[in-house]
C-alpha cells in the first residue's frame, strides 16, 4: 500500500513535488559492527528531501541512535556513507543541529546562557545585544520566557526539552536530529510538545530526521516513516538490522493532534505499524 | 530547623562548659598545699632541702583555665609584636605559615589542575602516569623534608616545596577524575556546536568538573594545613609549627595550647572558606 522497498524511486518522485531539493541528506549502505561478523545493522540506505520530516521508528537496540549519531557525526560508521547537500559527513558540524534524549543542557548556566552559548558558538562575531535580541526570540518561540533566567534545574522535564528545542533552532541548522526528545515526558505534555514542534517545523521548512518509540509521534509529525528491524540469528545464520520498510505517510500535511484519529486511513496506517513492529521488528 | 539550630547550639554551649568545668577542677586539686603544721622545723628544712616545699604551692604544671585565659588574651591584646628571632607575636607567626602554605598550595594548583586535566582528557596518559601517582601519593610529605632540605638547600623553601608536593596529588587525582566523568551529552554538544578546545575547556568541562576539583582542592587544603606545622616544628625558625616547638622547650604548656588552639580555629577557618567555594561552584543536575 504504501510501502516501498528502501532506496525505491516510486515515493521519492512524489516527494519532490512537494518538498524543495531531493536528496538533500543521502545515507548509503550505513553499517556499524561492534562484534566481527554481527553487525548491529547493515546496508542502511535512504535519502531525505529538503524539508522533509523523517521519523524512525524500531526496537531498542536496533541501531537508532546510532544512526543518529553517524548522521550527526558524533560516531563513525563501519561501513557506508553521509553526504548533505553533496558533500560527506565527517564529523559534527552546526548545520546539523541535535536535540538530546536527556536535554543535555549544562546545569551550570540559566536558559538564556545555554542557548547563548550555542549562538555565540555559531556566530562567534556578534555582539552580545545581537546575542541577546536572538536568544530571545528562541526563547519565546518555545513560550519559555518567563523562565529565561531560571537554571535547569528549576524547570519541568517539558520545559527542559523545549530549551534543547529552542537551542538545536537557535543556531539556524541546515536539518535537524532529534533522539526521542519526548522520551522521558508524560503524555499530556508529550501532547503540547508536540503540537509545538510541528508548528516550527512547518513555519521554518525544517528537515527533521527523528527518533521515536511512539506510533502516533510518528504518524503526526512524519511525511515518512522508517521501520527498522533487529539483528537476528536464525537456525545459524545472522541477518543483521536495517530498514525494514518505508512507509510513506498519506494523511495530509495539515493536521493536528486532536483530529489525527478521526482522517481517513489513521487506523490502517497505524495498525501497519504496530503489526510490523509486533511481529516484524524483532524476527525471532 | 530554626529550632534543631538553636537546641544544637545549647548543647554545644553545654559540652564546652562541661569540658572547662572538668578542667577547672583537675587543675584546682593539684596546687593544694601539704599541711606543713605537724611538722618539726627540722624536718621542714629537709623538705625544702629534697625540693619538697610543703608551704609553696607547685607552679609550672597544667594550666588552670585562668592561667590560659591570661595567656590567651596576652597574645590577642598584642599579635604583631617582633622581639627578634625568637620571640614573635602570633599574627607574625601564622602569618609565616599562611604564606608558606598559599605557596605551596598556588605552586600545586598550578601543576595540579593543567596536568589533571591532561590526565582526564586523555586515557593514554591516564594509563601511563598512574604507576608514578599510585607510588608517589602515599608518601608522608615530611619523608621528602631530607631530600628537600639537601636539595634546596633552604629551610624556608623546603617547607614551601613540602606543602606543594603534600598538596598536589589530591588536587590532581580529582580534577583528573572530574575531567574524566564529565557528561557525554555536554560534550556532545559542545562536538555538534563546533566549539573549540579552548573554549570547551574553559567553558564546558571546567564548569562541569569545578566541583570535583574544589573537592580535590578542600582535601589538599586540609593537609597543607595539617602538614605545615610539622614542617615547621622540623624546619624552625619561623610559624605557628616552630612557635609550638619553641614554647616546648621553654615549657610553657599555656603558650603550646594556646597555639593548638589557634592551629585548629585557623584549619576551619580555611576549610570554611573553600566550603563557600566549593557550594559557588556546584550544580544542581
């Protein structure tokens, strides 16, 4: 239905009427092997138009993060490649942005110092009323800025998250990589978050490539979606991860959390999901 | 809390005049004179002859608190005075013995802290230069004093160099150990960031590890202090060590306590102050 095989032209021509450049990100035969002959995941190849929002979506230790990782270039993959914009990812830079699983602000400076700190690390000319006019804007974009001068500590698990959002767009990033960031927050404020995100997103053109654990994370805030499977060892012989399946999202672009159950083809697509990563996933 | 404050200070009032009764009355029972009434003058001339004076009362004993209160309040009521080599007041002498111990301890924190945060940052020297810590580390700081006093050749120095090198391996193990165990996630960021390793160093794992090297620079602290006045005490001539010496000798029991006193106030008075120091630095996560 919609589903492809990885690396298939069919969904990426239909992409690019609706997005700007194709293949803006190109990730090429990825693997990554801890153990001599197992690799956690291998041949992972997908592409990622401009603008396009990607979630990923799999069991735990399938490699996610890793992926995530290599695309952010903070880990080196085994085997394979990254090019953005036509050239290859080597190592991290600020034109991708990463929001941390746990926030990763630093406890020592207050809301305005850590996003300054990312500002200044971009543009290390500006002078510090420049600085500030922009971290504020940042600031109040995520509705933060009655705590703008509070640590992290003083905020809520939400509002932490919302900071390491504000911090990863503050610095104008070329795409964005975001590790679970609703991972650790409970539902309702998931909710909000979420809402949020996908109004930024829309606003800004972001090209998002995400993790998640959350079906419906995903089926809100995709345009595709990608299933990865476990490594697994059958009668002998390994099959390690990768992609699974492309399933491209055929809800329209404009919608929202609240009516996102009552669109035509929600259940099908959802039910798709969660039967693959009941069954599928993790191949026993 | 406001209450549990004021009980515990009750309570310790108690216990220091307890503490002052208890030596109020040991004190008192000794200085009490011999009957010398039954005696024929004979025998009392032999007493006095064998140092027995039965009508004087034996002085040069165990202070009495009163002795020790005069004693105290005659060196606070003129700390600075300098009747030559030996004869000092006692904001001289300690004056002597800070400076010696903020040399030695600056002279550790500036090999310590660059050289720990080598350590921390790079696991290859971790490896190879922890035989040569592990070894060095336990070493009393006064078995250096020959070695120091040979090589140096001047006392005032080897106290100096026996404070540093007492103070330098808390010091470097801690900031060794913060720099090692700073989070992931912040140098993550600082990675995607491009920040440079200058501006890393100084702005994200200086921060993240000052608590542990505050620690490290409390415990070294602690040490110096406790280190210098047996420095002092080997290496004479000036400092609260060689003051406690010199009244040895002179057998003043008021003076020697009045000193250990003093050595003790001014030992929390420095650990207060890096206390303070220490909670400027720390983070809530």
């Amino acid at each position: 239905m919609w589903s492809e095989v990885p690396a298939q032209g069919l969904a990426g021509a239909v992409q690019a009427k609706e997005f700007g450049v194709k293949d803006f990100l190109k990730i090429e035969q990825l693997g990554k092997t801890y153990q001599a002959g197992k690799p956690v995941f291998a041949d992972v190849s997908f592409t990622l138009d401009r603008g396009e929002f990607i979630c990923i979506i799999g069991h735990s230790g399938c490699g996610k993060t890793t992926i995530l990782n290599v695309l952010a270039g903070l880990d080196q993959a085994s085997a394979g490649h990254v090019f953005m914009d036509g050239r290859e990812v080597v190592g991290p830079s600020l034109e991708r942005g990463v929001v941390f699983q746990g926030h990763a602000l630093m406890p020592w400076l207050t809301v305005r110092q850590n996003i300054a700190f990312a500002v200044k690390s971009r543009w290390p000319e500006w002078p510090a009323p420049k600085v500030n006019v922009h971290v504020e804007k940042y600031v109040a974009m995520v509705g933060l800025s009655p705590a703008i001068d509070r640590k992290p500590n003083a905020l809520s698990g939400g509002m932490k998250q919302r900071v390491g959002i504000a911090r990863a767009f503050a610095i104008a990033p070329k795409m964005l990589l975001l590790d679970e960031p609703f991972g650790a927050l409970d539902a309702l404020t998931r909710g909000t978050i979420q809402d949020e995100l996908m109004g930024i997103v829309r606003q800004t053109q972001q090209t998002v490539f995400m993790i998640t654990h959350d079906v419906d994370e995903a089926i809100l805030l995709a345009d595709r979606i990608l299933l990865m499977s476990n490594g697994s060892e059958h009668e002998g012989i390994y099959t390690p991860g990768g992609i699974a399946e492309v399933v491209v999202n055929p809800l329209p672009r404009e919608r929202s959390r609240a009516g996102l159950h009552h669109l035509d083809g929600y259940y099908a697509l959802r039910n798709h999901i969660v039967d693959f990563l009941v069954t599928r996933a993790r191949a026993h | 809390m406001q209450s549990l404050r004021l009980r515990s200070a009750l309570l310790s009032t108690l216990i220091l005049l307890t503490l002052l009764g208890v030596w109020y009355l040991a004190t008192a029972t000794g200085s009490v004179a011999a009957p010398a009434a039954n005696l024929t003058p004979e025998q009392l001339e032999y007493a006095r002859m064998m140092g027995k004076d039965p009508g004087v009362s034996k002085s040069g004993g165990f202070p009495t608190p009163a002795q020790m209160g005069a004693t105290v309040w005659g060196h606070l009521s003129n700390p600075f005075y300098d009747n030559g080599p030996n004869d000092k007041g006692i904001a001289i002498q300690l004056a002597h013995s800070l400076g010696r111990v903020a040399l030695g301890f600056l002279l550790a924190c500036g090999v310590a802290i660059p050289l720990g945060f080598a350590i921390g940052m790079s696991p290859l020297l971790h490896r190879a230069l922890d035989p040569f810590i592990q070894v060095l580390k336990p070493i009393s700081p006064l078995a250096w004093m020959p070695l120091a006093l040979y090589t140096i050749k001047d006392s005032s120095v080897s106290g100096i160099f026996v404070i540093f090198i007492c103070s330098v391996w808390p010091m470097l193990v801690n900031t060794a150990f913060g720099v090692a165990s700073v989070r992931r996630d912040w140098l993550n960021v600082a990675a995607t960031l491009e920040v440079s390793p200058l501006r890393k160093a100084f702005l994200v794992i200086l921060p993240a590890a000052a608590p542990t090297i505050l620690t490290g620079m409390r415990i070294s602290m602690g040490i110096a202090w406790l280190v210098i006045v047996a420095a002092e005490m080997l290496v004479g001539g000036t400092g609260i060590g060689y003051f406690v010496w010199n009244e040895w000798n002179n057998l003043s029991l008021t003076n020697v306590m009045f000193a250990i006193l003093v050595i003790g106030l001014v030992g929390m008075g420095l650990d207060l102050l890096f206390g303070r120091l220490q909670k400027a630095v720390t983070y809530v996560e």
